[in-house]
C-alpha cells in the first residue's frame, strides 16, 4: 500500500503513517508457533543516585519479557497489530535516568532559543530530495490530522491526514495557529533528527526500543496496559486516547477529559514514577525498524544484552525507506484502527518525517 507519488512528494519522504499499523502482507499470515509466556521482571536493586536530574525519574534496569503474544491481535479491529512484535524474549537493560513526560514545548521552545535550531518541517524540501514534485508544492510544512466529514473505510488512512504547509513545532496545525496556552503540550512535528539534535543539547539521548519498554511497564510483567489489563480502572481512562467513531469530525467524545492533545501528566503515572507512555503522541526511539527484530534477537541469546536494535532499517512495506523505532500510541489510537496504546506493541516511522502526534522523551545513562 501506496500513497500516491503527489502525496508522497508532500510528505517529506513516505509518511505512511506505519507507526499506526503493522506490515499488511505480515497481517494475511497465520502467527508462528511460539512460546508466549510472559516471565516476571528482575529488577536491579541498586539505588538511585542523588541528586536526581530535574524532570527525571529513576529506571533500575534488570531483566525482562519483552514484546507481545497473539492474543493481543484480537484487541484492534485491524489485523496483524502484534506480528512485529513476536516473540515474547527475554532482555536485560542496565539503570538509567528518564523523563517523567515527554518534551514539552516549552522545553523545546528554550532549545531552540539557545541554538537557533530549525527543525525539518520548516525547512523547504529541495528539488534533489523529491525530483517528480512540482516546485509549487515543495513547501515547509507537515503533516495534520484532518477530522472526516462521514465515516470511511479505516484501510484508506490518507483519508484523514493532509500535508499542511506551515504547520511545525510552533504551529502544530497550520500558520494561524500557535503555542499560546500549550506551553505545557509536548511539542509536536518532530521528525527523528530533531529529536537527536535537542537529546544532544540537553546532554541526554533517545531511549532504545528495549529501554522504554522496561520503563514503560514499571517492574510489572505481561500486562495490557501500563496501569493493567482493563483499559479502564474504576471507570475512569488512564490514557488519552480517542473514544468515539474514528476518524469523523466532532465524534471523538473526550471521555478521557481531552479532544486531541493532553498537556503533559494528566493521568496517573506508572510505578516508576512515567506519565503518558501510553497515548497522548508518539515517542521516537533510537533503533532502525525492522519487523525481524525479535526474532533475530531471541534466536541469538537467551537473553539479549541492552540491545542497540539492528544494523539498518527494513520495512516490507517500503523496502528502500529509512525507518525507526516509535513507541507509546497517540491520542488517535482507537480500539477501532490502532491499539499500539498497548505494552509490547511496536511502532515505526521514517526519519524525515513528522505530524501533530509525533513526539519523544530522553534518557541519561548512569556510569555503571
């Protein structure tokens, strides 16, 4: 599956949007015979060191079940949303630091006035870069979420997202918009680098895969959720995700107690102390994509050693595409097209390439 060639050129290199969806062709597949167990976590024992970085939360490290098991494939109308996420393996992470939420835009804002660093969708895509667009169309800017007027067929995603020009970190839907009242959002429109580019300021890095699945599930093991296996506790929603019929226009109800982006911790955090790692916007990792990746590892080592994720990117889907790892879910994800709110399920996106669910969090990393 395709996004037309115009399309493509306006999206700043193949958006995809595959950080909501599995490989289709994996999808048609019958899952492969394999140990699903999920294993207890064993947790380090050492203590956090003092102080602790502001805005930062302790994460023991220790070793873990990583991953997702079939059974979570009948969660989402949309098949195949585990394959990518098989086996279930066991993996070993050492300590770090991580942020409590994601980047805010205020935290951005002050980067970005201390460096002058201009971000990839405000920086106008070349001729080279895409050589069929019409230069009419090369324009910065990127890529919103755009309500339907009816319900649509939930196969045809680019129904619901629309190149915008103008739209960036300062202006997460479009040039007549701003950050006023957003401060405490997550910035948005963050394509892989600059990511990398802030982590680098602030003296930190991106998570690896492995890394913000251990901090994501808190010391617990096999859970659906980072607060358990109901979607709900007490009634009440843990996560700002949508409710209501996706993608059309005013049906999102808000049940969670927010209609499209949440400022940062409104929900309660997971036993080590981390808001919104489920929902809310998606966060980059710093491993390549590749839908072999468990498998690989869990053929290599009984148990895998801070994995780095593989040595280059591959996507069935756009074998030539350079992707990487995306984890968390965003307040679009709905039982009715994408469930990867939930542990162990695994995102992807390419690196050049951002929308208004797009985010990340850092780490730091302890001298062992």
């Amino acid at each position: 599956m395709k996004l037309p060639p115009f399309i493509l050129a306006q999206a700043h290199g193949f958006f995809w949007l595959a950080a909501l969806m599995a490989s289709v062709q994996a999808a048609s597949e019958p899952p492969p015979v394999m140990d699903a167990a999920f294993k207890p976590t064993i947790a380090n024992t050492r203590p956090a060191p003092s102080p602790a970085p502001a805005g930062m939360v302790w994460i023991p490290g220790g070793e873990f079940s990583m991953g997702t098991n079939v059974d979570c494939k009948g969660m989402c109308n949309l098949a195949g949303a585990t394959q990518d996420a098989l086996p279930i393996h066991r993996v070993y992470v050492d300590a770090f630091w991580m942020d409590a939420t994601e980047v805010t835009n205020a935290q951005f804002a002050k980067f970005v006035d201390a460096t002058h660093y201009v971000t990839v969708a405000e920086q106008k895509p070349t001729q080279a870069e895409f050589p069929d667009a019409p230069p009419e169309v090369l324009v910065p800017g990127s890529i919103v979420f755009t309500p339907t007027p009816e319900r649509v067929p939930l196969a045809g995603f680019p129904q619901w997202w629309r190149y915008q020009a103008g739209a960036d970190w300062r202006h997460p839907n479009g040039p007549s918009s701003d950050l006023k009242g957003k401060e405490q959002l997550p910035v948005v429109h963050i394509a892989y680098e600059d990511a990398l580019a802030y982590t680098k300021w602030a003296g930190k890095r991106l998570p690896t895969e492995a890394e913000w699945e251990f901090a994501a599930r808190g010391g617990q093991h096999g859970k659906h959720f980072t607060w358990g296996d109901e979607l709900t506790l007490n009634g009440k929603f843990q996560a700002n995700i949508y409710q209501g019929t996706f993608p059309v226009d005013g049906k999102d109800s808000g049940e969670d107690g927010f209609i499209g982006i949440a400022p940062v911790a409104q929900y309660p955090a997971n036993p080590y102390g981390l808001h919104d790692m489920a929902g809310n916007v998606w966060e980059w990792v710093s491993d390549f994509y590749r839908p072999d990746t468990y498998a690989s590892q869990a053929a290599a080592a009984d148990v895998t050693r801070n994995p780095q994720g593989p040595s280059s990117s591959y996507d069935p889907d756009e074998p030539g595409t350079i992707k990487r790892g995306n984890r968390g879910g965003s307040f679009l994800c709905t039982d009715q097209y994408c469930t990867r709110y939930m542990l162990g399920t695994r995102g992807k996106g390419e690196v050049r390439s951002s929308s208004n669910h797009m985010g990340f969090r850092c780490v730091q990393i302890v001298p062992q």
